[in-house]
C-alpha cells in the first residue's frame, strides 16, 4: 500500500518536472496543473503546488520571485536572467553569457559575499507589445 503511493507520488512529481522543462514561458503552478492534468487527469492542483514547492527546494526548478501576482516556475536551473514585459506579462529568458561569473567575482570582491544564486529581472515591453502600440497610438 505505501510502496504503491510511494510510487505514484515519484511519478508524479516526474511527470511535472518533465512538462516544465518542456516550456519556455515560465508557467504559473495553475497553467502547469492544465498541462499535467492531460498526463494524469486525477491529479489536484494542490498536489502540483506541493510538488513544486518540494522541487524547487530541492534546487531541481527554480521558483521566480518575478514582479506580477502570481509565482511562476522554470525549469532551468542554470544561472540566467529574464525579461518580463509589463504589458501582456510574458517573462522570457535572457542568457548573458560571461556575464554570469563576472557579476558573482564583483559581489565577492566587493562585499565579501559568497552568490549561491540570484534573480535579475529586466522589465520593458516586448517587441510584439511595441509593435502593436504603434499601430494603436500608444501602450496601455
Ligand atoms: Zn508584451
Ligand atoms: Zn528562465
């Protein structure tokens, strides 16, 4: 009996791990609960948070202290930064590359602080956004 919820609970959180690394647009605990349901239709969405939550302590995903109501999730865990567009939301990758060590090596010289991790969060309008604003007459 706990071995099978044992492995149900292992699939599980495989399984959510799997369709978050398959994405590139930093889901919400909600958007990928729509995803896993495909996958396993009984699952709760209070599972999929709990799962999430156990993964990104675990330092498997990476949680985002990103700006907006809700926390978004990705599934890289490489140091990168993101840019967020404040007019439809949309947080996308940005990889820096060299940028990344060269930012750790100034904290550590300048304040004695050793970086495990950190967030960097480029805020703006994306390209689609500016695009439509000029067809408009302005961003809203
Ligand atoms: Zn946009
Ligand atoms: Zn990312």
């Amino acid at each position: 009996m706990l071995e099978d919820r044992t492995l149900r609970t292992t699939r599980q959180r495989k399984i959510i791990l799997e369709e978050l690394r398959k994405v590139k647009y930093h889901p919400t605990a909600d958007d990928l609960y729509l995803a896993v349901r495909r996958r396993l239709p009984r699952i709760s969405l209070g599972t999929v948070y709990r799962n999430l939550d156990l993964l990104s302590r675990a330092g498997l995903i990476q949680k985002l202290e990103v700006g907006g109501t809700r926390k978004r999730f990705d599934g890289d865990t490489e140091g990168h930064c993101h840019r967020r567009c404040v007019a439809c939301g949309k947080v996308e990758d940005v990889y820096l590359r060299g940028l990344d060590a060269v930012m750790r090596r100034a904290v550590k010289a300048m304040t004695d602080y050793e970086v495990v991790s950190y967030h960097v969060e480029f805020v703006g309008y994306c390209r689609d956004c500016r695009s439509k604003a000029k067809r408009t007459g302005g961003i809203r």
